[in-house]
C-alpha cells in the first residue's frame, strides 16, 4: 500500500511497525524497502508457529497439523532507516528480538533520500487523505 506508506513518511515517522503473518525473504526485502524508501526503522513483528503450539482442544488438530511442522516460519526483524538490518531474522525460532534503535539514523538516511522532502516533486505531484470518519460500507435501496 504504497500510498499508505507515503501519508506515513509525509508524518515524518521514525519508526515503522508492520505486525504481519507474512514471512520469507521477499517479505524481508518489503521490510527493507520500506526502511529505505521512508528513511525510518522498521520493526516487523512476526508468528512463528508449529503444530504443537495449536491448542489440543482445537478440532482436528493432530489430522490437520504434525506437532513438529512449521505453519509458519516467523521471521521478525529489525530494518535500520537505509536497509541493513539490525536484528534478525528469527526464521523458524520462538523468541524475543532485541535491536538497539539510534533515531539519529532517520535523519542521516533522508538527507540522502527524502521521499516526501526534497523529491517529493509538489511542483507536479499532489496527495490528499482525508482523514474525516466514514463507515466502510453503504447500503441503498432501489
């Protein structure tokens, strides 16, 4: 959702969180566009999942899943704002990923790419979001 991401950055966000079910290195390579693209860190929380971690109680569970098979592989990371990573990927490990965040790195990694700043080009691009409540569906009758 690019233009989601870009009335983010327009905030002048520091920090990007993306709670996610995806997992895989083309979801890590999102996470790291996005940390360049946005010139912000990025923490990208993920569920690492194995059969054993479904509920006993849970209809059909030892049919439908081996206790050992991995449902889904996880991968949390920490993205700094130009793209490295700081912490991570947690693929197909259970546990707490831990990053220390330098905030001063945001504003090093826009004065080289400014996506909503200096190319932002206002000059022949324009963006509007309106940010008045509205419901998310309309019914009509004939």
């Amino acid at each position: 959702m690019p233009l989601a991401r870009y009335a983010l950055y327009a905030q002048d966000i520091d920090l990007f969180i993306a709670p996610t079910w995806d997992a895989g290195e083309s979801w890590i390579a999102s996470m790291r566009h996005i940390a360049k693209e946005g010139g912000c860190w990025v923490i990208s929380t993920a569920t690492a999942l194995q059969g054993c971690d479904i509920p006993a109680t849970f209809p059909s569970r030892d049919r439908l899943f081996s206790q050992e098979e991995w449902i889904n592989d996880g991968d949390a990371v920490v993205v700094k704002p130009m793209g490295g990573i700081a912490a991570g990927p947690l693929h197909r490990q259970k546990g707490i990923l831990y990053a220390e965040i330098d905030i001063s790195l945001v504003h090093k990694a826009r004065r080289s790419l400014d996506v909503t700043g200096h190319y932002s080009r206002p000059d022949i691009f324009s963006f509007t979001v309106d940010r008045r409540p509205r419901v998310p569906v309309s019914y009509t009758d004939r």
